[in-house]
C-alpha cells in the first residue's frame, strides 16, 4: 500500500472469479465500512468506477 498522507492512499486489488475484489482494511477504517453495510458502484467510462457509502450517496442527492 503506498500512503500519501493519512487522508489518502492508492492500493491495488485482484478481481476474483466471481467479479468480487476486498476492500482494503485501511478504506474500511477511513471510511467506516461495517460488514452488511450497502455501497453505491458509480461508473464512468471516461472517468473510472467509484465506490460511495450508501448513506453519503442519498444524502449527497438530496441535497440537489
């Protein structure tokens, strides 16, 4: 894992046979990411994949 500082840091991770990848424990703890938890998958062909805590992303369109 490289760390820039202690609010980012760029790490890579394999895709399995089913599509699956594990999110880092570092992510995990950063942003709060409890077992069951629901994620938001975002995609931009131009712009790459994100990944948003449930919660953050309707609240994030509720502000719109």
């Amino acid at each position: 894992m490289e760390k820039n500082n202690k609010d980012r840091f760029i790490v890579s991770v394999k895709v399995g046979p089913k599509g699956q990848i594990t999110i880092p424990s570092e992510a995990r703890k950063m942003f709060d990411i409890k077992e069951g938890e629901t994620l938001m998958v975002m995609g931009d062909k131009k712009r790459g994949i994100a990944l948003l805590k449930a919660d953050m992303f309707y609240s994030l369109m509720e502000d719109r």
